[in-house]
C-alpha cells in the first residue's frame, strides 16, 4: 500500500496487566510491537512505508478516552495516517458497538485500512461489505469480557479494602506508605506533629482561621508544600486555610478509623459516581495507629459545633461581584450581628497572605448606595448619549433597506442568469451551439453568478451587523427607561448592569458595567 499517509501501530495493555508485568515497559507491549513490524515486513504492500507508534500502557480499553488513542484518531483526521494495525481488536476497543461504528463507517469514510493481525481482519478484503457475523461476535466477546473483568477487579478490591488494605486516594496528612508492608499506612512524625498541633489548638477553642492564620505566622508549610518541597507550581510557601484546616479536624483516619464505600460507579467503565449514605459507609476500627484520641476528637468537634453556630443568612444583592483590589480574590459578605447592626465585606485572604493594601472591612450599607449613585449616573449618561444617537439610528435604518435592496437585488439576477444557463443548455441539445461554445458561455455565466453569490453573502454579514448595532442600542434604552428611577438597589439591577466591583484599602470602589459598549 503505498497512500499518502503513514502507517501506524497502535500498542495497548490494561492497568492490571501493566501492574504484574513491572513498572517498566511491560513485556505484552513489547510483544505487540515485534509482531506487528514483523507483520509489516512479511507484507509487501506495507513494507517502505513510514511508521508511526501509538501507545496506552496501563489504560482500560472499554473508553476511547485514551491519550494514545485519541492522538491516533486526531492524525487520522487530518489525513496524516491512512492504515492501522494492531496486534487485536480488543487493543483499540472493547465497546463492541464502537468498534463496529469505527470498522464499518468512520474508517471507510476517512479511507483508512484496519488490519487487525490475530483476528484475521483486513478491511482492503471486506469489498465495501460491512464486517462479518465472526468479527462482529467476537467484538461483543471483547466487550462482555472488558465487563466481566471490570466487575472482578472490583470485587478484589472492595476484598482488598475490607481486609483492611489501604490502595485508594492519597494518603491523609500525618501518614506516608509502609515500606514493609504492601498497601499499608504508618505515622510521618514531622506531619504528625503538625496534626497534633492543630488539634491542640482546636481543643483550646481556636477556630480554624484562627489556627490557620498561627501556622502562617510560625511559617509552618501546609500539607502540599511539605509533601512536595520541589514543585514549582505551588506559589505560597504557607498556605494555610481555613478550610485545610477543618479538613483535618472532621477527619476520623486520625483516630485509627479506615471509611471506605463513600461512593460507587453509575455503570462498568464510568467515570461518573455517586455518593452513597452515611449509614452505609464501610468502617474498619483500629485499621492503624491514631493520632488523637477519641476524647480530643469529640472536644475539637464540640467547639466547633459552638463556634460555627448556623444562623440565617442574609442576602446581598452584590455577593459574587465584589473583590479586593488589591490581591484580587474575591471578597465575602459578614452579615449584621449584635455588635453591628450592618453587614460588612472582607478581604477572604488577607488573614493569610498579609498584603498591606488588602480591604480588610467595608461597610456594606453604604457600598450599595455608592453602587446606586453610581448606576443613577451611569444610566443618566447612557440615555443622553443615546438620545443624541437618535439620527444614527434613522442612519442604521436607511442603511438596512439599502443592504436588503442590494441583496434583493442580486438574488434577481442570479435568477435572470440561471434562466439564461437553462435557455443556453437548451440551445446546446438542440444542436444550435456546439459544446465549445456551450462551456465557455456556461462558464461565464457560473462566474457572475458565483460573483452575485460572494456579494450575497457579504452583503448578509452587514447587514447582521448593522441590526446588531441598532438592537443592542434598543435594549439598552428599554433597560435604561426601565431603571432609571431605581429607589434601591435590586439582585435584578447587579445581574444586568454590573460585571465586577473592586474595593480598595483607601475606600475607593471601582466598577465594571456590563454595557454592550463597556
């Protein structure tokens, strides 16, 4: 076969048999890459041509969401790869039906050769027929048999965890792998520490920003610096929160406990999960050493249930749109208390990263007033541009008819001229032109017609234009009309108008309208 493409191999081998064969390339892909060259030199139609490999070691194949494949699909897409072999085709694929769609439509389509080696298959042997009973009953052989093995690789690990063996998820903070014992957790020290630490604040009635902010100031690395010390991607050398911090205070692998079971699998190869109840959780007692005792825990969890006692929360109409000018996160609302009688908006991350010009507190009352003041003024100058557009919007107008009688225009000649190709065919059967002559008046008609046809076309994307301009100008004075006598500020003025507002130590407040022209 000597296409303009290249030929490629596509390798494949599951996790578990990547798992017994080594954590090197494994033997299976390297069988697979022999038997497949091998197979292109006994073909004289293969031989010269120029290789490419497609690999996924350790990837189930009942998805066609696979790196190697994927990349394999793109080249042949953009006509870079016309034949594909593999050693069989549970290799590419063990959804039977997907397979069938590849073999029989895409691949026809796209004028690529499937040479499946073990399965006898050649797609250049089929004559356009689509594949036979045999391939196609062992494609669903493939398939059920991905299935059944999905379900007992499950079933040895749901025995593996109930045995008490740990071989999910990363391990908790405070713990690290056994090196002598397989899928067995012991104690880190230096995190264990820091663990103990925590929960010795907390049973001293520290809140978790509280203890965060503590970890900070003793520049003490948090879980993802400490654990991985070269990664140039983590930005913030201590980066404690609150919320890092509660995870590990309502965390019971620290009393010993192993959970498992929290979520299962919609179906045999999803990715998708659901979560299941409380109640029925897996629960191994005394699975490893704890950190804190049952005593401490219940106290820490005690406090906490005082400190955060649930109140109902009021709505601010511009939660979601604020932030700090200065660091750029967003800012959270604290409502009224019994200290203060309004709410105020902080910055979420000025206990942590201690930026001088961070806002730390505004008064949320008198920022929605700033806001309406704002938005009065803003609409007011709006409608008096607006208004002085109206002889550009008579302009918009002209415009458009003019647009719609070129286009109409042009539709009417393209219809004289298809009327004069007809009468010129008829000309042509009738002997009274020859074919010579024919092509070339044909020929010069298409060329006006196709110039009609690019005038259209340009023509209609003006003219979109055009109605666009004059629609956004509309909706903007029906919403200016609409709210220029706003008495307070409502949750439906912030969605319409106002895209982002940023706070600033100093009180200045800057904002961000949503105008079409903004």
């Amino acid at each position: 076969m000597k296409g303009k493409g290249c030929l490629a191999i596509y390798l494949r081998l599951s996790l578990e048999d990547r798992i017994q064969g080594g954590y090197d390339e494994s033997g299976s892909i390297t069988s697979q890459r022999k038997m497949l060259l091998e197979y292109i030199q006994k073909d004289t139609e293969l031989t010269g041509q120029e290789i490419l490999e497609f690999c996924d070691d350790g990837v189930s194949g009942t998805s066609m969401n696979r790196p190697g494949v994927q990349e394999l699909l793109k080249q042949v897409k953009e006509g870079k790869v016309d034949c594909i072999l593999v050693k069989d085709m549970s290799r590419f694929s063990r959804d039977y039906i997907e397979l069938g769609i590849y073999l029989n439509q895409i691949f026809p389509f796209l004028g690529v050769r499937f040479i499946s080696v073990n399965d006898h298959y050649d797609s250049n042997r089929q004559n356009g027929n689509a594949i036979g009973i045999d391939t196609a009953f062992q494609t669903l052989l493939y398939d059920l048999y991905s299935k059944d093995l999905s379900v007992k690789v499950k079933a040895s690990h749901q025995s593996k965890k109930a045995n008490g063996e740990y071989i999910t998820g990363e391990i908790p903070f405070g713990y690290e792998r056994s090196r002598e014992r397989k899928n067995a957790v012991v104690v880190n020290e230096k995190e264990a520490e820091i663990v103990r630490y925590i929960y010795s604040m907390a049973a001293d009635g520290l809140g978790s920003g509280q203890i965060a902010r503590r970890l900070v100031e003793e520049q003490i690395p948090a879980p993802m610096r400490m654990r991985h010390p070269d990664r140039a991607d983590i930005r913030e050398h201590y980066n404690w929160i609150d919320k890092t911090v509660r995870r590990i205070l309502n965390n019971r692998f620290y009393l010993g406990e192993m959970i498992y079971g929290k979520t299962v699998r919609k179906s045999v190869g999803s990715k998708s999960v659901k979560a299941v109840p409380r109640e029925q959780w897996k629960v191994i007692p005394n699975h490893h050493e704890a950190l804190v005792t049952e005593e401490m825990f219940v106290k820490v969890c005690k406090n906490n249930r005082k400190s955060s006692t649930k109140r109902v929360r009021e709505r601010y109409s511009l939660t979601g749109k604020v932030y700090c000018g200065c660091c750029g996160y967003a800012m959270s609302y604290r409502g009224s208390t019994k200290q203060s009688k309004c709410g105020c908006l902080y910055c979420t991350r000025y206990n942590q990263l201690r930026l001088e010009d961070c806002c730390t507190y505004f008064n949320a009352l008198i920022l929605e007033e700033i806001v309406l003041k704002e938005l009065y003024e803003e609409l007011k100058r709006r409608g008096d541009q607006l208004r002085q557009k109206e002889s550009l919007e008579i302009y918009l107008k002209k415009a458009m008819d003019s647009l719609n009688s070129i286009y109409q225009s042009c539709e009417a000649q393209r219809n004289e001229l298809a009327g004069q190709k007809n009468a010129l065919y008829v000309k042509y059967v009738k002997e009274q032109i020859g074919a010579e002559e024919f092509r070339r008046q044909a020929d010069l008609i298409d060329g006006q017609m196709a110039e009609l046809s690019q005038k259209q076309r340009d023509t209609e994307e003006e003219y979109k234009w055009v109605e666009e301009v004059s629609r956004s100008n509309k909706e903007d004075m029906k919403q200016i009309i609409r709210f220029s006598h706003l008495k307070e500020l409502t949750q439906e003025a912030v969605d319409i108008f106002i895209k982002r507002i940023k706070l600033y130590r100093d009180k200045r407040v800057e904002i961000e309208w949503n105008f079409v022209d903004a």
